[in-house]
C-alpha cells in the first residue's frame, strides 16, 4: 500500500531513486543535495535497497561511474548540484554518445562566485546543449516521481535525463509525500534492458574511435531519439496517472483556456505564481499560468498551441544569460517565431542567487505587463535600487579606453 | 566502407567487435582500419601491358636493377624499344598532371634507361623443357614478344618470317633516328640465346601453308602485321609512293629522293616518320591532312619533332588528283571544313568545294596500311573479312592464334607486345599450363583525388637529352644517366604501392605503426584514425571497416 509521510524534496529524491530499483548509485556530497546522498548511502546500507553505492572523490567520477554501471546493464541514479553538475560535464556528454539512460537529480542552485548556494536555474541550464532529457519539479513529489517517469521514458530512447528541484523551497522543505507502492512502480518501469550486453568472456570497447564519415548519424540518432521522447513523455505521464495515481504532462495550464495574460514558469516558484494568477482572476484580470515541466526535449508544437493568440506572454526566468536573456523566455521567443498568433514574449527576470519570488513578485511582474506596451529581451525585477525594466537606460557606456602611446 | 550508406544501417554506438584482452588498450576503440594494399596506380592502368611501374621504380630506388628488371620483363620483354618508341599512356595517367601543376613522371625515359642497362643482361634460359614445339608467323614486336614468353614458358619457338633478317616494323618501319637497328639486333640475339629459332625468308602463303604449320606444330601464333597499302581514293593514285615502302627501302639505305619538294599525305605516325625521314634525307616536306591538328592520330611528341626537323602542315587539305607535269607532280587539293564528329569522336572533313594546285617533285601516301588476311581459310574470318578472334588472340581453330597489326590494323609497338603475351598465354594454357601467370592488376585504381603530394620533392621533369650529332639518321637522343633517373624516381608518388618511404611511420599520432623493413601496423594500438591513409603519398593503404577484417 502507498504510505504517506512528510518528507524534504532530498529524502523524496532518494525514495524515487530507491523505488526505481537503482542499481548503482554513485553521488559525490554537496549542499544542498547531500541528504540525498545520506539517505540513499543508508537505505543500501541497511539491505532497504538492494544498489551498489559507490563512492566517488568528485563529481566527474560519480557521472564516470554511472556511465559504467549503465553500460554493464545496471540502473544507474546520481544527485548532485552547481559546481558539481559543472564538474560533470565532460561525462554528462559521454552518457548521451554512449547512450546510456542514467537518471540524475540537480538541486539547482547559484554558480560561484559569489559563493552561493541558493535556489538558481543557472546550473541546470548551462548544461543545455549535452542532449540530457530535463524535468522541473514543483513539489516534493514530483522529486520523487519524476525520477520514476524519467526512467521510463530514458530506458525506452537510450538517453539520461535529469530532474531539476530548487535548492532548499523544495530540498530542504518538508511536504506530505505518497511514498507509492513498490510492486506498482515496479509494473510502471519493468526492468533495464541494456542496448548492448558486456560480457568479460568477449572484451569489445565501447564508443571508440568514429572517423568523419560516420559520427554525423550517430548524432542524428540522439536528435531522433530525443524528438521521440516527447511524445514518450506524454504517454508515460498518462500511464503514470493510470498506474501511480497521479497523471504528468510536459506543459501544465492553470485557468489557461481564456487567458489574455500569461505568466510562464518551472519549478517550485510556480506555485506563488499559481496563486498570483487566482488573485488577479478575483480582480477580473484575464491572467493564467503555463508551467513548463518538460524542458528537453522541449515541447515547441504544444508551447504554440498553448500561446497562440494571447494578448501578452511574460516569461519568468531564475536564471540569465549575459548578453542574451532568460533562457526560458528565449526558447519561448524561438518556439513562437513567424507564428501568425504569436503573442508579444516579455522577458521578466526574477530571484537570482535564491532571492525570494513571491506572490508579490508575480503581481509586481503582472503590474509590469500590463502598461508596457513594447516586449523586451529581459526586465530584471527586484535589482536594488531600479524599477523593473530593462538594462537601465542612463547607463553610460563608457568609451573603449585610450591605448597608451608607445614613445 | 559498406553496410554504413544509410543512417538506419548505423548501430546505436561504436562498439568494437573485439578485442584481444580485457585490458582494452587504444586498438580496442577502432572501428576501422587501415590496410596496407596493393592498388593499381593510373600510370599501370593506362600501360597497355599493365607494367607494375612503381614497383620497379621502387626496386630502382634500391638499387636492385635486376629485380627491377624482372617486374618488367612480366609483362613487356622489351624495355629498350619501348622505352623509345611508345606513346607513354601511362604518362597521360600519371596523377601527378592532375594533382598538382607539375609535368607527369617521365616514365618512358626511365624505362629506356633500364633497357639500356640491362641490355647484356641475358633471358633466363626456361628451367623446364616442355617439350612442346610452336610456330610463329612474323618476326616483329608481337612474334618476338610472343617467342619470348613461350620460351620462357618452356616450349620449343620457332619463327618464321618473310624477310631476310628478324624484327619486322622495328627494324623496316621505324627509322633509325628513333630506334637504332643495333637496339632491335640486341634483342634478337638474346631471343636466340635462349634457344628461339628464326627461319627466314620465308612467306605464309607461298612458302609456308598454314596448314602445315598446324600439322608440325603444337600451336601456331600468326602476327605478320599490317603492310599492304590501303586506296587511298585520289584520283592517279600510282603517282603516289607508298609511304610504308619508303621506310623500308630508307632502312636499308636503299632510298633516294624524287626531288627537293615532296608531300606527305595523312597525319598518322607513319605519315610522321616519312616526312622526318624525307627532310633529314635533305626534302623540303609538306604534309597534307584533311582534318587539323586537334583530330590528328599522330603522337604529339612526333609532330613536335617534325615540326623541329622543318616540316610544313598544310590543315584541312584533301587532295583529289594528282597529275604528272614533266618531272613535277601536280596536285590538286581541296579545301576541307570540320562538320559533325564521325564514330572515332573527331570532327568530320567536309569539302567546301574549293580547289587549288600544288607542284611537288614528290608525293608518299601514308593514309593507313591494311593487314593481308589471305593466308587465312574463310572459317577463321568473319564477313568483313576480318580474322575472327577472342580477346587473346584465338581463331576457331584452337591450334591457331594471331595478333598485333595483323589483328588490329596499324596500333603501336606496345599493343603488339601485349598481343604476343596474351596469346603466349593463352597458347600455354591450351598446353596445360595455365596457372602460371602472374594475375591481372586489381581494379581498384589511385585517383588523383587519393594521392597526397605535400612531401614529394619538386624539380624539372628529366627528359632525354638530345643527342649532339652531325649525322640525321644516327639517333636523336641520348638515355638518361643514373642520377636523372633516380631524381626522377624521387617524384614518383608511388600510387598504389608500398615503397617504405616512411611517411606513416612519421605521422602514426599514437606510434601505432611500426617498423620492420616496412610499415607494419600495430593493430594493439591503432585507433583506426586513418591520418596514415591520408598522409601516404601514393594512397597505398586504404581504411576498411572493422567487420570485414576482424571476427564478429
């Protein structure tokens, strides 16, 4: 039977780790997602979980160790967070040219330095490009089940995937959490069948050396596989609600449907938004949310459907790129280009290095929206000392400065 | 590399197929490989004969001339003659023309130079009497170079011919100046040394029946050329003198001059060697062709020469008839215009209906020679007349082969050698001995595109220098020395053939290659990056996948 307890975003992460049946688990400790390491470091040691913890000196070995176990046929779980997710970027590639479904929780938080070890999209999104699948959770059970549904998308396209959830709102804060019954999870995720078995007795080395002529269609195989997980997502997340009870989706709309006014959000700052939204409809605002779960692949056909036609869309984004934007709102912007409906994208930028993003926030992002009339790349909210807005505009650039003439 | 055309043939990741311990050194991580292959270079291609011509450069590099020597001889036991008089197609092949803007490698230069120096070298005398006895019919390059290799092949040669001495268009046809008589001589004794009898004066025909030969002999290689003269359609025709005739009586020094101006009709090589020899006999020559230069059949390096020896070329020149005017003759000529291309791709001559009269003392017809096919019984020629043969040279009659011009019509020196091969060949095969030939050269060709050129040194192409003589008919150049020829060897690239020039060895990014008199690859740690495939010079090596090399 499903139990339900209260328990923190890390000890959820480590129950979805343990209810997948890993195998291997190798995970090197850092705040804030060292508890997930304690307790998935207790749950082997006690015989709870039947894995394999292997302990590692970094964070490049620990992802260089699940590459390993995943391709000896193992189900392989790592958890890490910032500097460490940087750490592993190197290895994070080799899972996806390996191809091996190994399943990662990021508890996002600031890159240093400053020093910060605070709520921030930043980590995860820099590792955009690596060909990972990525899930946002809002709550402490999606902590827990997206590690589930993650698995059974990732062992189905031979690609890993990672679930973010925010440093300490959801790591380190308690929930109620249904704990689901293992013999139902393990009807949800049958067992790993691995691409290829490793057998001692036939020593064969696994991706070699690949000339020119053929590395261009082993990368358009990940392309294909990852346009394939989308639609896999979708059928897991409705097998999820028929199996485990509760139904996911990539995107998730709340009061959506007559929206003129759409605030776009992932992770756990969603759920004061969500309550942004139900005040400002008391108001007689046309306001709703689209929460974005799924971020690779990225769910550009439903994103259009979903924003097509609205009056004003503001994006809100824990996270920037310099020189750029957002980088939610720029996949937003790239999904939506030429579109003949395509709303006016703004750009809000919010809670940087783990800054608060309230409910308040929301309304003063909504405030904002609805008198500007020209959309901008990024409006930064909350910077001490400026209204919201873009880069200021009496900023003075201050010339290139003169070269020292050599006498 | 096959099976990896379409990306659903692709696997899902590079996974070797094995390795050869469970400490997977580098050689594991290789999906491909490179091989160490014996390919066909362009110039061998384009070699009527097939000579494996960088592999006896590369013997020459290491100065083995005799081993040299005997990759030639597998296919043409003529190097002296040939090296002086053939058109060189291989050069026309040789990649370096195409990939880079250098001159092609002189290889018919070099070529002479080993005939020269191999020229005491005596033939191996056969090790084995088969105790088979063969008939040859013309003793010119395709009947010498057939009673060469069925000597070799151990059986008893005889070769008759109608002439008093041995060598046919070598020795009659093509003037001293372009292949001493001494050279042809050369290789005559040695064909005798090794045990080859020559009957002369004797004609298939008249002195010799074919049917007799087939009777006395096991086989019977026939290759009496191609001499009878071809009408050549202008009207007073017995005016003109047989250009071919006028070689021969010139090689015997038989020959003399009608007069100071003399023209030659046609733009073939023998048309070539008539004028030459005309002018250097001290004429003034014209040469009148009914196409231009662009469509003449001539070889281009003798039309150069011709012109250097003061040779007139009247284009686009047809004559129709040809008078007697006292001691002159009187030609009429009209003028041509290129229409359409006929079956051979040149552009047709079409008349223009334009005429005018030329006055020479002289007039040689040299428009093509016809082979005399009359010894022939009917059964053996197709309706044209033509004899009728496989591409060795067989009749019907499996006693009874032929070949060179007799075959072909007018063809060079080299198509009659390979004539007298394949049918000693074949010959030797209807013997029972057919497994004794060295294989055909593979299919497999270097591109131009395949060859790597950055490290070849560069220099002038060695040509071979003209000779410095008082005497026209003593001949016009000299052989290369040694030096030349090994400077020259330097910018072969070696296309298709391993010379150990090291350049692998040198780039192999992992010390993966390694050295043992030669290149040999250390399949423990290559990682089939293939930088040694495109660093070799020649592209003697080639990448294979590693399923078709390797056990699943």
């Amino acid at each position: 039977m499903p139990e339900r307890l209260l328990l923190t975003g890390n000890h959820a992460a480590a129950y979805g780790a343990m209810l997948a049946r890993s195998e291997v688990i190798s995970a090197y400790p850092i705040t804030p997602q060292t508890m997930i390491v304690e307790l998935l470091s207790e749950l082997t040691a006690s015989g709870r979980l039947d894995a394999k913890f292997i302990t590692v000196e970094s964070e490049h070995s620990a992802m260089a160790a699940c590459v390993g176990a995943s391709a000896a046929g193992a189900r392989a779980y790592t958890a890490t967070s910032g500097q460490g997710l940087a750490l592993m970027h190197e290895m994070l590639h080799w899972a996806v040219g390996a191809r091996l479904p190994i399943v990662l929780t990021n508890v996002s938080r600031a890159m240093a330095p400053g020093w910060s070890i605070w709520s921030d999209q930043s980590d995860i999104l820099s590792q955009r490009d690596v060909g990972w699948m990525m899930l946002f959770a809002e709550s402490v059970q999606e902590a827990q089940d997206f590690i589930i549904w993650m698995y059974r998308v990732a062992e189905q396209v031979f690609l890993p995937g990672m679930v973010g959830m925010d440093a300490f709102i959801l790591s380190h804060t308690a929930e109620p959490l249904i704990v689901h019954d293992q013999e139902a999870v393990d009807e949800y995720l049958p067992g790993f069948q691995p691409l290829y078995d490793l057998d001692p007795e036939q020593p064969r080395a696994y991706g070699g050396l690949v000339n020119r002529d053929h590395y261009f269609e082993l990368r358009y195989k990940v392309y294909e596989n990852m346009e394939r997980a989308g639609q896999l997502l979708i059928d897991a997340g409705e097998e999820f609600g028929e199996v485990l009870g509760h139904k996911y989706t990539p995107l998730e709309g709340f009061m959506l449907d007559d929206a003129d006014y759409v605030l776009v959000s992932a992770g756990a700052m969603t759920s004061n938004v969500r309550q942004a939204v139900r005040d400002l409809r008391e108001k007689g605002i046309k306001a709703g949310l689209l929460r974005v779960i799924a971020f690779r692949p990225f769910p550009v056909k439903q994103i259009r459907q979903k924003l097509g036609g609205r009056k004003k869309v503001a994006v809100l984004d824990r996270n920037m790129s310099a020189g750029h934007s957002g980088i939610f709102a720029e996949e937003i912007r790239s999904a939506l280009l030429g579109r003949p409906d395509a709303p006016p994208v703004y750009g809000y930028v919010v809670g940087i290095g783990g800054r608060d993003v309230r409910v308040e926030t929301a309304h003063e992002v909504m405030n904002d929206l609805l008198v500007r009339d020209e959309p901008e790349m990024s409006l930064f909210v909350g910077v001490k000392g400026l209204p919201i807005g873009p880069l200021r505009s009496d900023y003075e650039i201050r010339p290139l400065e003169p070269l020292e003439v050599m006498r | 590399m096959s099976g990896l055309d379409h990306v659903d043939n692709y696997p899902e990741i590079p996974v070797s197929l094995a390795a050869t311990s469970t400490v997977l050194k580098t050689g594991a991580w290789r999906s491909v490989r490179p091989v160490i292959r014996i390919r066909t270079a362009p110039c061998s291609a384009y070699c009527p004969a097939g000579i494996s011509i960088p592999e006896y450069f590369d013997h020459l590099k290491e100065e083995k001339l005799d081993e040299a020597h005997s990759v030639f001889m597998e296919r043409n036991p003529f190097p002296r003659i040939t090296g002086r008089v053939c058109p060189h197609l291989c050069e026309q092949g040789c990649n370096l023309a195409v990939a880079t803007d250098e001159k092609p490698l002189s290889i018919r230069s070099i070529e002479r130079w080993l005939g020269d120096q191999t020229a005491d070298l005596p033939h191996p005398y056969p090790t084995e009497e088969t105790g088979k006895q063969v008939a040859v019919v013309g003793a010119g390059p395709a009947g010498m170079a057939a009673a060469y290799y069925l000597r070799r092949s151990g059986h008893k040669v005889t070769v008759f011919d109608r002439r008093e001495s041995a060598g046919g268009i070598l020795r009659y046809g093509i003037p001293e100046y372009r292949l001493p008589t001494a050279v042809v001589e050369n290789e005559i004794e040695k064909l005798e040394d090794m045990g080859v009898e020559f009957r002369m004066r004797l004609a298939l025909g008249t002195d010799l029946k074919l049917e007799d030969l087939e009777a006395a002999y096991a086989a019977v290689f026939v290759a009496t050329g191609a001499t009878g003269q071809r009408s050549t359609g202008i009207e007073g025709e017995s005016l003109l003198e047989p250009g071919l005739a006028f070689l021969e009586a010139a090689n015997r020094n038989l020959a003399s001059l009608p007069g100071e101006r003399c023209a030659v009709i046609g733009g073939g090589n023998t048309a070539m060697d008539v004028a030459r020899m005309l002018q250097r006999m001290g004429a003034k020559v014209t040469v009148l062709y009914r196409r231009t230069l662009a469509e003449m059949p001539a070889i281009e390096e003798e039309y150069e020469r011709a012109l250097e020896d003061g040779v007139d070329f009247n284009w686009l020149t047809q004559p129709r008839k040809v008078t007697k005017l006292g001691d002159k003759l009187l030609v009429t000529v009209e003028q041509m215009r290129l229409g359409t291309p006929d079956e051979s791709g040149r552009r047709r001559p079409e008349p223009t209906g334009i005429t005018r009269e030329l006055r020479f003392d002289g007039v040689f017809s040299a428009t093509g020679e016809k082979a005399d096919t009359a010894p022939f019984p009917d059964r053996l020629r197709d309706s044209h007349g033509w004899l009728d043969l496989d591409g060795d040279g067989a009749t019907k009659d499996p006693l009874v082969y032929a070949g060179g011009d007799l075959a072909t019509g007018p063809a060079t020196v080299i198509e009659a050698v390979v004539a007298g091969r394949n049918a000693a060949r074949a010959i030797d095969a209807e013997l029972g001995y057919a497994d004794r030939w060295p294989a055909e050269p593979p299919a497999d060709t270097v591109s131009p595109a395949e060859v790597n050129v950055t490290y070849m040194p560069h220099h002038d192409r060695a040509e071979d220098p003209p000779a410095v003589t008082a005497d026209p008919f003593a001949e016009e150049t000299n052989t290369l020395t040694a030096a030349d020829v090994l400077g020259e060897i330097d910018r072969c690239l070696s296309c298709g053939y391993c010379n150990t020039c090291g350049t692998c060895f040198v780039f192999c990014p992992d010390g993966a290659i390694l050295w043992d008199n030669g290149p040999r690859i250390d399949h423990e740690f290559c990682k089939g990056c293939g930088i040694c495939v495109n660093e070799c010079p020649g592209h003697a090596m080639v990448l294979v996948n590693e399923r078709e090399v390797s056990h699943a």
